[in-house]
C-alpha cells in the first residue's frame, strides 16, 4: 500500500511540474510573438486588423487567442475569423468578410451592398470594377448573387438592378432583362441562350422577360 501511495505522489509531482515547466516556458522569450500574420482581407486593411487584434508586446505565442478572435469578429463587415499559432512565434490571423455584389446610393453617398441588400461598412472604391448598381432590397441582390454565380459574363454586363413589383429588372447594355425574384439557374441560363442566339441571327432586342415558365418573350425585335 505504502508503494502504491508513493508511485501516485510521484505521478502527482511529475504531472504538476509538466504543467509548471510549459507555464514557465510560455514565458520564455523564444515563445514571445514576433510576427503577425494577416490573409483573407478584402476590404479591410491590414492595418485595421492589427489594430483591432490588439497583440500585446509581451504576448506568448501560448496564451489564450480568444480574446484576439472577439475583437477582429466584432469589425463590422466580418462575417467570421480565425487565429491560429505557428510556432515558434507567429499568430496567423485569418478573415472572412462579407462580400459585396452591388453598388448602391444611401444618405447621398455611394455604398457597397452585400447579398441581403444591406449596406457594408467598406471603402466602395476598393470594390471590383464590374459590380453593377442597385436599389437596397433583398430580392434584387439576391437575384444579382444567383446571376454572378450562374452567368459570370451576363453578371458582367449589367448595369443597375432594380425591383419591379416582385420581379427584378435588369439593364443590360441599353436594353433591359426582367426575372421573377426567385429565377432559377436554369432559368437564368435560357435566358443567356435566347439572347446568344438573337445575336448570332443580327437581330436586336429591347426586352427580354424570362418571368414566364419554359419560355421567354422577346420585345422591340428588329433586324
């Protein structure tokens, strides 16, 4: 029994001094934070996220990351972020923001709008040169995300989107496309197919509606 007992002490001390020498060795210099690393930024700049991780100078590479990761996830615009260690002295700092799909007007000002329609707190000349302009509403924006995914080249071409009851117009290259709020993918590549077809055979169009099922009126043909 008097065996038994000591082995356990010792196991005991042998635990408790493993978990002293890492404390200890957190503290050591070799451990300290040297370097931060920033990716997937982009709208913010990595100067905005580094103030906002706020890494202390004396900081160790093993100390808890949880409070780094609620200050960068409390940037408006992030949607989610990561902090990972890279030893022996480098934290890894990863974000996800929002992402914009249109350019919209709001208080007399120019403003990105992100897939709900809603503003984004974004410089909007950061933004890709193509996003089309919009009105702030959810179904317009939706449909816009669903036309970029589907038909990047269509997504290309268009030039303001707005809502028509609760349908969606899209202005396109001096003529106008109309969708139903929820146009399919499928939908949406008839559309393109229609409207290559018209090009191959010269013939110019002012409308395209593509609200009706399985089929797609063409208004204001001429040759």
């Amino acid at each position: 029994m008097t065996r038994r007992l000591l082995i356990g002490a010792a196991a005991v001390l042998l635990v408790a001094g493993t978990l002293v020498g890492i404390r200890w060795g957190a503290r050591l210099s070799f451990f300290q934070v040297r370097r931060v690393e920033l990716v997937g930024g982009r709208y913010l700049t990595p100067v905005e996220v580094a103030k906002a991780l706020r890494v202390p100078q004396d900081a160790s590479i093993f100390d808890d990351t949880a409070p780094l990761l609620a200050r960068v996830q409390r940037l408006a615009g992030v949607e989610e972020a990561r902090v990972v260690r890279r030893l022996p002295g480098t934290l890894r700092g990863t974000s996800r923001e929002a992402e914009a799909i249109a350019l919209g007007e709001r208080g007399g000002k120019l403003v990105l709008l992100d897939t709900r329609g809603r503003p984004l707190p974004f410089d909007p000349t950061s933004a890709p040169s193509n996003l089309p302009l919009a009105e702030p509403d959810p179904l317009v924006a939706g449909l816009l995300a669903r036309v970029r995914d589907a038909e990047p080249e269509l997504f290309g071409g268009i030039e303001r989107g707005s809502r028509l009851r609760q349908d969606v117009v899209l202005d396109i290259g001096g003529g106008r496309v109309l969708f139903r709020a929820d146009a399919s993918d499928l939908e949406i590549h008839d559309l393109v197919l229609i409207r290559d077809w018209l090009a191959r055979e010269g013939t110019t169009w002012r409308e395209l509606d593509a609200r009706f099922s399985a089929r797609i009126v063409v208004r204001g043909r001429g040759a």
